[in-house]
C-alpha cells in the first residue's frame, strides 16, 4: 500500500498542504477543481527556500466569509465535484474541526473568527480534497511526524493537535508556523507518529511558505 508522509518541520499551512501536493503533481486539478467549483484563479509559482525548490500557492483573495457561507461552499463543492464519500468526510470533518477549535478558544458562536472568516479557508479545504484525492491518500497510509509551531502557535492551531494527539514542539522560530487550517488538514488526514520511518527512496513535493527564515520554510510530503 502507498505510504503519505507528512514531514511539518516547519509547520503547516492550508496554502503550503496545496504547494506540496501540486509539487507531486496535483496542481492542474486543484486549479481546475477551484475555479469549476468557486469560480476563483489560483496559480502555483515555482520558488527556492535556502535551496530547497517549492511550490507557492498564489491567490488575490481576501473576501470575508462567515462559517455558514464556508459550509454552503463546502457543500456545493463536493457536489459540483462529485466528492466520493471519504473526500466528503474529510473536507467536512476539516472544518468541523476548525470551527470547534475557534469557537473554544474564543468563546463565541457566529462571528467572523480569525481563522475561519475567508475565503481562502474554503479554497485550502477544498483544493486538498481534491489534491489528496489525485494521490489516492484516502485509500493509502498516511502518517505525519511531529508538527514544529513555532514560539508564537496560533492558539486553535494548538487546541486541534492536542485534541487529534499529535506530537508537536515550538522550535526556535519567533512566529507562527503551523496555522488552524494546516493542523486540521493533517490531523483529519494522517495519524501522527513520534518516530519517523526509515525513507531510503520517496517522491518528495515541498510546499512553500510565504515568510522566510534562516532554514527552508517548506512543507514536505513524501510519497514512499
């Protein structure tokens, strides 16, 4: 069976999940599948971090998007898509997620909560929905190692991974590495491990992140 290995050692983001699956070749179906499904242009550019070569995702998008307008869109999407069960379930699930975490942390209901109130939450779902659906990862293995946060861990962001069980450590980096909608995906995707495999031979796609650090700010996906 085809193993998916997460490597977030410079954390996670919904935009570096699609950078990383569009490096192992989704990209044409995560731009068709959102622009089919939402009507948006998204593009990916080619990008070195300390020279390590990367996908980045790249959108204008910054339209304010309350959580029942994110569930309509998910909704549509899949239908529009043709979502299988499991894609369904995932990209549900992913929110879901998201919204439970945002709303105890912030003790509010319906608002226009950090994470959750753009557009670009709806593009990250449903672009890795249809980018894990193009490497065949919900009828895979997929793992993910212990996620780096950053000093400064957006707190939703560590309210998911505690509550999926997911090892994960700050590193010596000032920012917020791993964002509400990158723990999500991963934790509604792969089952996190302590100790990494043995990897000898692999497909790697790296997504980018969009600051830059003194160490490649890169997600990897491995396909072994």
């Amino acid at each position: 069976m085809t193993k998916l290995v997460f490597v977030p050692e410079m954390g996670c983001s919904g935009d570096m999940v699609l950078g990383a699956l569009a490096d192992l070749g989704a990209g044409d179906e995560i731009k068709e599948g959102i622009r089919t499904a939402l009507g948006y242009k998204i593009s990916f550019k080619d990008a070195l971090k300390h020279g390590v070569h990367a996908k980045i995702l790249e959108t204008d998008l910054n339209e304010k998007c309350p959580p029942t307008r994110i569930m309509e869109l998910i909704r549509s999407s899949a239908d529009i898509l043709e979502f299988d069960d499991y894609q369904m379930k995932f990209a549900w699930d992913t929110f879901e997620t998201i919204l439970e975490a945002e709303k105890s942390i912030h003790r509010i209901d319906e608002a226009y909560m950090s994470d959750i109130a753009n557009i670009d939450t709806v593009v990250d779902i449903v672009g890795a929905t249809i980018g894990l659906g193009v490497l065949d990862a919900f009828s895979s293995d997929v793992i993910s190692g212990p996620v780096a946060v950053g000093t400064r861990p957006a707190a939703a962001a560590i309210y998911i991974l505690k509550k999926k069980k997911f090892n994960f450590y700050s590193r010596d980096i000032k920012h917020e590495l791993c964002t509400p909608t990158g723990a999500s995906i991963i934790a509604n995707i792969a089952q996190g491990v302590g100790k990494m495999p043995e990897m000898k031979k692999y497909k790697e796609g790296c997504g980018g992140g969009s600051r830059n650090f003194h160490l490649p700010n890169v997600l990897r996906l491995r396909i072994l």
